[in-house]
C-alpha cells in the first residue's frame, strides 16, 4: 500500500519511522516532510492547506491511505474531502476535530455530558471577558479558543496578566476566549485510539511545558516528554477512560460527528480524580516521538484497522516496559522569534551514543542540515529507568554540535525525583 503522511514536525518524523518499519507498506511519500523523514519517505512539495493538491497526488501516485500528522489540516476538513474521495485517512473529520478546533465546544460538551473538568466560562467579547474574570480567583486560566499550536493559555497569577491575555486575544478580529478556574494536581497525556466505537488505550506520556529549567518560563509546543508517566497509574487511567473520554466519544456520536483517529486527553489529576484540561485531535509533539519509541507493533495496521472501524475485539497495543524520554533541542530566541539558518552537526554522533534523532524544523542548505523552526530536533531515548533513558538522551545531546541552540536540562525531573525515593 502507498501511503501519504501529511507535516514536517518531529512528531511526524517520529511517525515516519514507525511507518517504514510496517510489511504493509509499499511506498511512503511525505508533504512537505523533512531532512529526517526524507529517510524513511519521499518528500514532495505540497501545501497542507490545499486540499486540492493532496487529493490530486493521492490519485496520481494510488495513494490508499493518508496519515495526517498536525491539527490545522484535521480542523480545515481534510479528513472529510479525502473521505469523498475514497481515500483511507487516520484521523478524525472536521466536526470531531472541534475537540481541538474550539477549546468552547468541548467545554460545552464536558458540561452537557457531566466530563470532569476545570470551571468556566466562554466569552466573545474583550469587555465580557474582563468583566468575567472578576468571578474567579487566581490564579485564572485564559486561554484562546482556537488553534494556537500549544501558546495559546496564560496562567495567570494576577489581575493584571489575566486582563493583558484577554486583551491580546481579542485584539485579533474574530477573537474568542475560555476563560477556567485553576486546578491543582499533576499533569499527564492519555492516549486513546478510537474507530468511533471501540476504545484502545496508546501509552501516557508526561511533557514539559515551559522553556526554562525547574518549570520556568513562557509556555512552549513542548520542551521534552518521557513515556510511561508513571503518575498516571493503571487505576486512574480506567477512571480517566471511563469518566472523560468514553463520555466523549460516545456523545460524538450521537452527534453524527463519530471520532476516528487518536484522541489524545491532557488530564490534571486532582485530589478528586482525573479532570480534563483539553484535548488535542492528534498525536502530540514531542509526545508521540517517546510513544513510538516504546510501540512494539505494526503501526499502519493498527492505524488501517482504526480507519476501518475494526478495533472491536482486538487485544491493548503493546508497548516495551522501558521508559523513553525526549529533550527537545530549540533555536535561540524561542518561544519568541526564532534565530534560524544555524548550522546542525553530529547526528550521527549522536545516534552513535545511543540516542534517536527526530528532526523537527530543519532544512538543508546545499550539504549542511540548518534550524529552520523553533523547536529543531527531538533526542530521544529507551532506558530501563527514567534516569537511564535521560541519561542517554542527553549523551546524544552532548554530542551534537548547535550552537544556536538550546535545551532544558532537566526532562524527566519528577519522575528522576520520585525513583531516587523509591525504596532499593
């Protein structure tokens, strides 16, 4: 079968990887792609947001199933237009990608369905919104209602910055906000494949938001992950399951938007239980690279059942014991602007220490790899520890030579902390 995978990220060179590995494969295109997947892939030129175009490649290359990588093209309608077109797709249709597209409609639907999750309030206005924040304590959660590649919520601890993210939101014409009380507890990434009917839970993952060590900083996509998060214990994740995302789905579907793909559940795990913070209506980035690194089956089948409807009856993927971690090397200036055009060297240094190097915003120029993005190159690695798996991440790390680069040096921190407690 040829199959097309739409992005250019880590999170898609990740999926690349696993991909090529499957039997099922023919011929793997990529649009646009990246150094990194040109690898696994044949990289092709095409806008995610002309639908036209993918749809012409996929007839002119028999294309029989496209996997798509980020949200914006999911929000946009892709998944229904190849749908038309007979097209096999991973991923869901626009009316469930709403659970990304509109942080409002699935605050809704968590009130309607009685899903655990944060107090709120939308608001359509800068004047509403201000006024709305006097109704709850700080600190507040601001958060923009559509897509915002993972920048778009302001925890603020004061009144001030709660009124200057309102502000910024409906300065842009056609702003909206959801304004939510703050919840206290542990973060953590479910992962649940779903045909619409049956569920399969896809590992857990726990990611590291803000730039600097220690937690500190502007929020980023994401500065590393490790898998399994380990804070999310079996017990809570049934509760999860059963309390928030089987509510979900099922709710889609009585909506006739039924929900195909990866559903991926951004839970805080509270003093009362799992609560919902937002859902993503893909893989997450660098959550997927870790994910993929400790998957242990056949990627394009499971992904072609999902399409297919047919998880019923099949057994829980199955994933390594092993813990994998990845440490996200940006480009000086982010998360503001960028210095791009920086020369990358030692990846295969870096590989050599036993590390895997997903690329994520990088080009070349001529024979050198540059940083073309914010968040540059994935380094990811298995260990039977997260301390282990760390340790070799940032070998790899060492090994490469980018100098306008950087990384928090602390991924996985919690968890080192709490197995360097753990009784021997």
């Amino acid at each position: 079968m040829n199959v097309l995978l739409l992005g250019s990220g880590g999170r898609e060179h990740a999926l690349a990887w696993k991909l090529a590995q499957s039997p099922l494969l023919a011929k793997l295109y990529a649009a646009p792609g990246n150094p990194g997947i040109a690898q696994h892939a044949e990289c092709v030129d095409i806008a995610l947001n002309d639908h036209r175009a993918i749809i012409d490649f996929c007839i002119r290359h028999s294309i029989g199933f496209v996997v798509i990588g980020p949200e914006a093209p999911l929000v946009g309608g892709l998944g229904d237009n190849l749908r038309t077109m007979g097209v096999g797709v991973f991923g869901p249709n626009k009316a469930a990608a709403q659970l990304e597209g509109s942080k409002g409609f699935t605050k809704d639907l968590c009130a309607r369905e009685k899903i655990p999750t944060a107090g709120y309030v939308r608001v359509e206005s800068r004047d509403g919104g201000l006024a709305a924040l006097q109704d709850f304590d700080l600190p507040v959660v601001v958060k923009a209602d559509g897509l915002a590649a993972g920048k778009g919520v302001t925890v603020a601890m004061t009144h001030e910055e709660a009124e200057e993210a309102i502000r910024a939101i409906f300065a842009v014409s056609g702003g909206s906000a959801v304004i939510e009380e703050f919840l206290e507890g542990e973060e953590a990434s479910l992962f649940v494949l779903t045909d619409g009917t049956t569920l399969l839970p896809f590992g857990s993952a726990q990611d590291h938001k803000r730039v600097g060590d220690g937690d500190t900083g502007p929020n980023t996509g994401g500065m590393g992950a490790y898998s399994p998060a380990r804070v999310l214990t079996p017990a809570l994740e049934r509760e999860a399951i059963d309390t928030i995302v089987r509510p979900t789905v099922e709710a889609l579907a009585r909506m006739g938007a039924p929900y195909s793909g990866i559903l991926y559940a951004g839970l805080m795990l509270t003093r009362t239980g799992p609560k919902l913070i937002e859902y993503n209506a893909r893989f997450g980035d660098p959550e997927c690279q870790v994910l993929m690194l400790r998957y242990e089956g056949d990627l394009l089948e499971l992904m072609l059942a999902t399409a297919k409807g047919e998880l019923a009856g099949r057994s829980d993927p199955v994933f390594s014991a092993d813990t994998a971690l990845t440490v996200v090397m940006a480009a000086n200036g982010y998360p503001g602007t960028p210095e791009t055009g920086g020369a990358i060297r030692g990846i295969d240094a870096a590989e050599a220490t036993g590390a895997k190097i997903f690329h994520a915003g990088t080009r070349l120029e001529g024979d050198t790899l540059v940083a073309s993005g914010g968040r540059v190159l994935a380094v990811t690695a298995r260990g039977n520890s997260v301390r282990t798996a760390q340790a070799t991440a940032y070998r790899g790390v060492d090994a490469l030579d980018f100098a306008t680069g950087f990384c928090r040096r602390d991924i996985g921190w919690r968890e080192v902390e709490r197995e360097g407690a753990a009784p021997a």
